[in-house]
C-alpha cells in the first residue's frame, strides 16, 4: 500500500540503546537506522515504501501480545489474522478491511426537484474499534435482522437543541451562469493541470443543472465557489497593467465559507467528497491572497474531512453498505484518489514552509498517483511530499539525504520548478537551524535548482500567473545564497534580487514591497560585513607598510651564504623535539607499559 510521510514523534528521552529486531529493506539498503515499525521512522520522514522482507520476531511478538493497528502493514492482512489467532480473544478480526473498518453512505432525498445528478451523497466512515460502530457491530455478531445504524448513539445527554442554520441564498444569486462559466473556463486553464481533482466536462454539466434547480447548500455549490474565487483570481492577472478584482469574488469566497462551515461545524454536517474538493479549492486560495496560518489551518481541515470519509482507504477493499445502492465508476475511483493525495500534499508542504506539524493518518492504503499525458497533479503531489516533516530536525543525515532527493526530482513545468526549489529552502533551512554546514558537493546541485526556480519566476510573470510563490521565491532564493557563503553563491544574488525587482513591479503591493526592502537590506547587511573584514585585512596591510616581494627576492641563488639544508646543519630535530614537545614518547612508553 502506499506510505504517506507523517510527522515523526518527538525525540523520547535518554535511555541505553536496544538493537531493533528487524529491519525494513529501505533502511538495510541504504545503511541507516531502523526502529523496526511500520512504516518506520525513516521511511515515514523520506516517503520511502517501507516493506520487511522477513516476519517479525515471533519470541518479540509474543511478549507484546496482538501487534498494534498502527504498526499493521495495511495491505498484510494474513499478518493481522495470525496476531488475532494468537491473542485467543474471542471476537478474531478476520483480516479483511471490511472487519477493520465501517462505512455508510446514504443519498439525500431530493426535496427541491433536482437531477439525480446532483443529489448529494451523505458518507460515514469509522474504525470498527470505535464507540460509533460498536452497536452496529455487536447487531451483527448477534444476528439482529436490522442491526444498529452507523451512528453515535447516546453521544451526549441530548438537553439542547441542535442549532440548524440553513442558508438563504445560492450562487446563482451572486453572479450569472455565463460569468460562471468564464471563470471557469479559466480556473481549469491556470489551476487544474498542477490540481487535478475535478473532471471538467461534468463539471459544467452539472453547472448548468444547478442554475436551473437552484438548490440551496449543497456540497457541489461549495466546489462551484472554489472554482470561481480561483478562476477570478488568475482573471485579473491578464492584463498587462493592474486592475481590482471582480466584484464579485469577495462574495463568492465568502459564500463558500459559509458552505464548507456547514459541513463540520454545523449539523447534520453531511460530509462528501465534493466537501473535500471544496476545502482545497479554499485552501489554496487561501495561500494566494492570505495569511500563511489561515492556509495551514485549512489545509488540515481539509485532511480531516478526507479521513472522515475514509478517502484514505481504498473503496474495493470494503464493502460498502449504502442505504441506497449505487454504481462506483472509474472516473469516481480515480477522483477520490486525487482528491486525497493532493489533500495530503498541500498540507506537508504548507506545514513544512510554515514550520508547522502536518495531519497524520494511520493505515493508508490509497494507491498512489500515477503521471498522464498533460496532468502535472502526481508530479505535484510528488514534489510537495519530498518537503521535509518536523521529525526529521537534528537529524543531519536524513536532511542531507532528503536535500539530494529533492534537487534530484524532476520538473516539467515552471510552477513546479518553483515549488522544488522551495521544498530544497525547507530542508536547507532545517539543516542551518541544526547549526551544521552544508556539504560542499551539494552546493552545485541547489545552486541549479535555485537558477530553475528563479528563471521559472521570471516566466510565469511573462504569462501572467501570479502563483503564490512568484515574489517569496526569490526573497528566500537570496537568503539562502547568502547563507551559503560562496563564490558562486554570491555571484548569483544579482539575479535573485533582480528578479525580485521584476516581480515587485509587476505585482505591485504592500507585500512585493516589503518583500523587496528585505532582500535589500540582508544583502546591505552582508556586504558591509565583508567590508569590515576586509577593512581589518588592509589595515594588517597598512601596519608592514608597502614591500618588493618579487619572486627573485625570496629565492637563493648558488652564492648565497645561508645555502644549505638548515634542518641537518642546525641541528633542527635536536632544536625542537616534537614528540617531547606534544607528550607523544611519554604516552608512548605508558601504552606499551614499559
């Protein structure tokens, strides 16, 4: 199954070392340590596919009892039946993800005379374990012909009335399905092709079912919100000189809020798949025109949804048991696999630039994304998960190791040029915080990344595209040249602050600005501390005072008195003995014990 890179646990305190009893190939490849989970700690900060190609210790195994969820390989379930058999409980999980976990699905009947094609699907998804399945399950055991719904029976005393706020007003009373549809077109245009987790063709199908039906508050109508805000963003961007936002792209954000609040503040927090394409929508809209914690916080939300829905796990591995029965299609197998790891690739990366701790899901057996034909979302994916987890500070080698592997990955567009070389900061900046130098063999390779990023930043001003990376790029590009403290470091500070400038007058604001003031005076700063030093330098200079030291000066020639070895002549070894010098004959004498 596939591996996501979690945060790693903090360190735990000291105490004398124990040799794991296995090791995962990964790590016996590559010669590092192994905790011996799964997946192990390595393997979980690198994005490695952590696989053990022997058992466990049964001796180990046995002392412990049945083998933690947690440190299950989602996909070995003949391991989890053999750790059931031998704890001799009485309930056995049969190995089966239908025993593991418990999901629900029901289609909410249409009062508004909708399509069918817009009913929205009510998914609850829960660990078997938990107090939500217990009496459903126990139901089962029992053999109850109508065993207990999926629901939190008895949650809490029930002395206070749910608050249902119910929305009163659409979309469609914001803007018209022809302004809808340009903005659209452009979304998919600018946005799709790097985030591809809505299918464009049915998308303006069900638009123009929408405006027809006008149903109030569904999970589509925050989808249809997302785009439009995106779409209105990058509109703006075309022109060749500065115009305001659409007016009604405030509204249009602020209705989808509202919308995405509903289904996980409010009840009955009817929660879908379109829900979590509505929250990255929101997400990276969040991280072009706001605060970097707004975005993160987002971004986290927006994880939880996937996991409450049981994105994460993969639909032929249990079966579902909807109220009303239903076809599953290609096009939904493969949508719910992008909505995810695109859900689980904005968070890492927006956690790791932010410094903050990315959302952890245990037991994820969602396949992985495979490149297509003028799709760049698995690329994406992949790049923004080589951004390092908080796990991994004080950890120099797995930095240097993860510093490789991302100037190591591949780009086939500008904006991913940028955001490999934003992944490199990450890692370069927790490996400085460590106070440890880099290697010098790898200055090279992040100097080219660097120069990719910066051309990449200079191209997508060409086009118009003003990503959220354009202007923070080339700031931390020049932070980190001057970190590095080389030649050809500094030769490329230039560039950096020159494209900076560019990006500055192109998008001219309050941030640019301030964001240009910065490089400017850190690159003040480090040019007036060279200058003292070489002031020192020159004033070393100063106090000899000018001297001819050409070369014919400080060589002997044949007739020179002082001609000879002075090392023999004077006795040099006699004169200064320094192997008394250093103690080295005494300690000498004492290791050999004469």
């Amino acid at each position: 199954g596939a591996n996501v890179k979690p945060c790693l646990p903090p360190e735990r305190p000291f105490h004398l070392r124990q040799r794991s009893q296995r090791a995962c190939a990964p790590c016996r490849k590559r010669k590092i340590k192994c905790d011996g989970t799964e997946p192990c700690a390595a393997c979980s900060g690198y994005g490695y596919n952590c696989v053990y190609t022997e058992a466990p210790n049964r001796h180990a195994r046995a002392s412990s009892g049945v083998t933690p969820p947690s440190q299950m390989s989602v996909t070995n379930h003949d391991a989890i039946k053999a750790a059931a058999a031998e704890s001799g409980v009485g309930w056995r999980v049969s190995g089966t993800a239908e025993n593991l976990y418990m999901t629900s699905e029901v289609i909410v009947p249409d009062s508004y005379g909708a399509p069918k094609l817009l009913q929205p699907i009510k998914t609850r998804f829960t660990s078997a374990y938990s107090a939500v399945a217990w009496p459903r399950r126990l139901g089962i055991k029992l053999g109850i012909p109508n065993p207990p719904r999926l629901q939190a029976y008895g949650w809490n005393p029930g002395t206070r009335k749910e608050v249902n706020p119910e929305m009163d007003k659409t979309i469609c009373d914001i803007l018209t399905l022809s302004e809808a549809k340009t903005f659209a077109d452009i979304y998919f245009k600018e946005v799709h092709p790097y985030f591809g987790i809505l299918d464009q063709s049915m998308f303006n199908e069900r638009c123009e079912d929408f405006w027809v039906s006008m149903r109030r508050g569904t999970d589509f109508e925050a989808c249809i919100c997302g785009v439009i805000a995106l779409g209105s963003y990058f509109s703006t961007a075309k022109s060749s000189h500065p115009i305001p936002p659409s007016p009604v792209e405030s509204a249009v954000v602020e209705h989808g809020r509202e919308l995405l609040d509903l289904s996980v503040a409010h009840p009955p927090a009817m929660i879908s798949v379109k829900h979590v394409a509505g929250w990255i929508l929101r997400t990276l809209y969040l991280r072009l025109t706001t605060r970097p914690h707004i975005a993160w916080m987002a971004s986290c939300t927006t994880v939880h949804v996937a996991e409450a829905i049981g994105l994460h796990r993969e639909l032929d591995e249990f079966q579902m048991k909807p109220d009303m029965p239903r076809q599953i299609t290609e096009m939904e197998v493969d949508l719910r696999r992008r909505t995810f790891w695109v859900a689980m690739a904005l968070n890492q990366f927006f956690a790791s630039e932010y410094g903050r701790t990315m959302v952890n899901i245990d037991l994820i057996s969602c396949q992985t994304l495979s490149p297509q034909s003028g799709d760049m979302t698995a690329r994406m994916v992949a790049i923004m998960q080589a951004a390092p987890a908080q796990g991994l500070l004080g950890r120099p080698v797995e930095l240097f190791e993860a510093l490789v592997k991302g100037t190591e990955l591949p780009v086939k567009s500008p904006l991913l040029g940028i955001i490999r070389a934003e992944v490199c900061f990450c890692v370069y900046r927790m490996i400085c915080s460590t106070d440890t130098r880099i290697r010098v063999e790898l200055i090279p390779s992040l100097l080219e990344v660097i120069r990719v990023g910066l051309d990449a930043v200079t191209f997508l001003g060409t086009m118009h595209q003003p990503w959220w990376n354009v202007v923070s790029m080339p700031l931390q590009a020049v932070g980190v040249l001057l970190s590095l403290e080389t030649t050809e470091s500094y030769k490329m500070i230039p560039l950096a602050l020159e494209t900076l400038k560019n990006a500055t007058t192109l998008y001219d604001s309050y941030l640019s600005r301030e964001a240009l003031t910065t490089a400017y005076a850190l690159v003040q700063g480090a040019a007036q501390q060279k200058r003292s030093g070489l002031d020192s330098l020159d004033r070393g200079l100063e106090v000899v005072g000018e001297l001819s030291l050409s070369t014919s000066s400080l060589s002997t020639s044949p007739g020179d008195v002082f001609q000879w070895p002075m090392d023999n002549d004077l006795g040099y070894s006699d004169f200064l003995d320094l192997s008394n010098y250093f103690g080295l004959a005494d300690r000498a004498v004492a290791g050999f014990g004469l």
